[in-house]
C-alpha cells in the first residue's frame, strides 16, 4: 500500500489544476470552432439524406449525453472500488486527444464517421473530467476546496482562451492570399489537431503531479473468483443503483443537486445561444461574437478567483446564490441590447464571465463536500450526467419561445425562471447537515443496499 495522499499539497494542486489548463483546450475549441467546421465543411451544402448540419450536430450531442448518462456513474464507482481514478483519467484524456487530433483527418462529407469521432471525443472529455473531479476531496480539506475547485477553472479559462485566441488568429490570417497559403477549411483542421495535441501534452504534465491510489477495497465474497475487470463492472452496476437509491436519504445532497440542475440548465442556455443571439437578434458579426467569446473566456479566470474569495469570507452558499442574481441582472439586461452596437454586448460579456467562473467552480466544490470521500468518483459520475441532463431543457424552451414569438428577446428572458428556481432551492439547502450526513455512508457496505 502506498503512503496516504498529502491533502493541500501545493504541488498536487498545481498539477490537478494543470488538467483543466489541459483538456480546456479541446472544450472551447469545440465550442468555437469544431461545430462551424461540421456544418461548414464536413456536411454538404445540400444537408446529407435530408438533414441539416445543424440538426445532426445537435442528434450526436444528444447520443452522447445519453451513451454518458448510462456509464459514468457506472465507471465512477468502478474507480472508487478498485481505486483507479488516476488511470480512468489517463486513459479516457488519450482516447478524447487522441480522436481529437484524429478528426480533421476526416475527408469532407464522410458525416457519419466525423460524428463518431466526434462522439468518441466528447466521451473521453466527459469521463476523463469525472475523474479529474473525483480528486477534489482527495487532495483538499473543507476549508481549502474551494479556493482549489476555483483555481482549476481559472486555469481552465486561461488555458481553453489562449489556445483558441492563438487558433482564431492562425484561421483569420488563412485565406487563398494570405502568408499561410491555407485555405479558412485547413486552417480550422490544424486548429482542432492542436487543440487535442495540447490536450495530450498537458495531461502528462498534470499526471506526473497526482497521487496514486492510496487502498484498493477487497471484492466482495460473492464477486471473488471471477475475471477482475469484469466482476468490477457487475460491481459498478450494483453499486450505482444503490448510490441512486440511497441518495434520497441525503436530503440537503439530494436537493442541492435539483438546484443545480435548474441553475446550471439556465447558465448553460446562455453559453450556448449567446452566438445565436448575438448574431440573428442583435445582429452582429463573426468578429465581434468572437470577442465577446474572448472577453468571457479570459475574465472567467479572474470571476474564478473573486468568487473563490467571496466564498472564503461569506461561505460558498451565499457566494453561489450573489452569482445567481447576478446572472439574472444579465439576462434582463440581454433583452434590452441594442442592435449593431456591440459595445453593450462587450460590456455584459465581462460580467457573464466573472459569473460564470464564480458558478461553476463554486458548486463543484460545494458538491465535492458534501459528499464521501470514498465514493468521490462515484458521486461525481452523478454530477457530470447531472450537468448534461440539465443542459437539455433550457435550450429547447429558449427554441420554443423564440419560434413562437418571432425574436430572441423573449426567450432570453425564460432562463430567468430556472435561475429563480434554482436560487429557491439553494436557499434551503443546509450544507452542515449535507456535510455532516457523510457520516452515515458506508462504502465497505454501499454494494449491498
């Protein structure tokens, strides 16, 4: 058995910081750039048997997210169990890097097999992030997680918004007549294999920083005798039904995680109609929905750090719910943009991205203590399909508001309700009781619930 892990170790932060530097990359580029390059370059002008690159862009997101709901909790509490989070994360970052430098390979009009790529990929950014997450308590106290869960995301920020800032300008300055004598199309290719090089790179970098698994649990007796990997796997299902189970026993847990869902459903409508929005309703263009992307990325790191701050002083609940009315303020004041000035756009891009570090890093450490320690993977299997879950309902009303009224502006404003609902629930979330009910988790007997 290896030495206990040195919990707020600095040079173990440094390094689990460093991977959402790493695979932040491949995250943002996907945002930016891999969903343009599908529906502007792989599919046919004409659609492919009768679809839209759009829909079939939203068809794999959807397959993902289900093929994702029904094995992370499953290899979650695998890792937990057979302590091997450090190798589920090594393994599934180099299949999403790998299939990420893969991608552009994929002549134009081959659909199917971009999708499948691109799916592969989204499956190793998300698993790979379940365990990366699971380390959190591992590594941190109560008092320290989140300041540490900030300093992930504002590494994140930092490094997804640089190396896109660096392939926006390689793709700007592409053309027939341009120094690079590459085609925009090429110059995206290189883009994406980049992105997943970097990924790959920097993974290695924070690897060599993690500990290793301090106790590997004995099977249980009626597993014994059979292929490990296997019995694992039959483990893992047994154990995720009775996590699922057994959670409704959490209270303040389990109504945390509703509240999450409605907020997070809301924040991410915004990340991902903002572009819409900005172009179809305020009518902006191509370059000035790439500085507002910029401009949110990069301030994202600082909002990080603030909200870490904010947290550190007045408790992470009250620093999550400040966010919340913030978020709210923004989206009203969305509805009132004027249209073809972009500098208001700029300006409510800046603090969309001081939020939007604040919210996200604060509520996966507060998850993260709440939750046992043992079982870290394993709960935070169930917080990355909650996270996917979530970012399904949002869009589509914003999609039925917007159809039915004709413009953006209404719609924008229906996030508003899952904020306030979010907000509502929070509020009565108790985060001692949460804390203190990781005492009545038995992991040794979590398999036979």
């Amino acid at each position: 058995m290896s030495d206990p892990v040195v919990k707020n170790d600095p040079r173990t932060i440094w390094g689990w910081a460093m991977y959402d530097w790493a695979n932040s990359a491949y995250i943002t580029t996907f945002g930016a750039i891999i969903a343009a390059f599908f529906t502007g370059t792989i599919v046919p002008d004409e659609g492919w048997n009768g679809y839209s690159g759009q829909t079939l862009w939203s068809g794999v997101i959807s397959i993902g997210a289900l093929v994702l709901f029904l094995i992370m909790p499953m290899l979650g509490a695998i890792a937990d169990y057979a302590s091997a989070k450090k190798r589920f994360l090594r393994v599934f970052a180099t299949l999403g890097a790998a299939t990420t430098i893969l991608a552009p390979l994929v002549p134009d009009g081959a659909v199917l097999l971009f999708l499948f790529v691109v799916l592969v990929t989204q499956i190793g950014f998300v698993a790979s992030n379940v365990f990366y997450d699971g380390f959190l308590p591992t590594i941190t106290t109560d008092d320290t997680i989140d300041k540490v869960s900030s300093k992930g995301f504002a590494y994140g920020y930092i490094g997804g918004g640089l190396y896109v800032l660096i392939a926006f300008v390689f793709i700007l300055l592409s053309g027939d007549d341009s120094l690079t004598g590459l085609s925009e199309a090429t110059a995206a290719r290189f883009a994406i294999a980049g992105s997943g090089i970097w990924w790959f790179i920097f993974t290695g970098v924070s690897l060599r920083r993690l500990p290793d698994e301090t106790e590997v649990y004995d099977l249980p007796e009626e597993y014994q005798g059979r292929n490990r990997w296997l019995a694992l796997a039959q483990l893992g299902f047994s154990r995720t039904a009775a996590t699922a189970r057994k959670l409704f026993g959490f209270k303040h847990l389990l109504l945390f995680v509703v509240a999450y869902l409605f907020y997070n459903d809301a924040v991410q409508t915004v990340i991902g109609v903002t572009g819409a929005y900005a172009e179809e309703t305020l009518e902006l263009g191509t370059q000035e929905i790439v500085i507002v992307f910029l401009i949110v990325q990069f301030v994202a790191f600082f909002g990080a750090l603030l909200f870490g701050s904010i947290a550190g002083t007045r408790g992470t609940k009250p620093a999550i719910l400040i966010s919340l009315v913030v978020w709210v303020l923004a989206a009203i004041s969305a509805f009132f943009l004027p249209e073809g000035d972009p500098l208001p756009l700029y300006g409510l891009g800046a603090v969309v991205g001081m939020v939007l570090g604040g919210t996200q890093a604060l509520s996966r450490s507060l998850y993260g203590s709440m939750i046992p320690e043992e079982a870290s993977a394993e709960f935070y299997g169930f917080y990355s399909v909650f996270s996917k879950f979530s970012a399904i309902w949002g869009p589509l009303v914003f999609a039925i508001v917007s159809n039915q009224t004709g413009s953006g502006r209404p719609a924008i404003l229906s996030v508003i309700a899952f904020f306030g609902i979010g907000f509502v629930l929070l509020t009565l979330v108790d985060v001692d009781k949460a804390r203190a009910s990781r005492e009545d988790w038995s992991f040794q007997n979590a398999a036979d619930l």
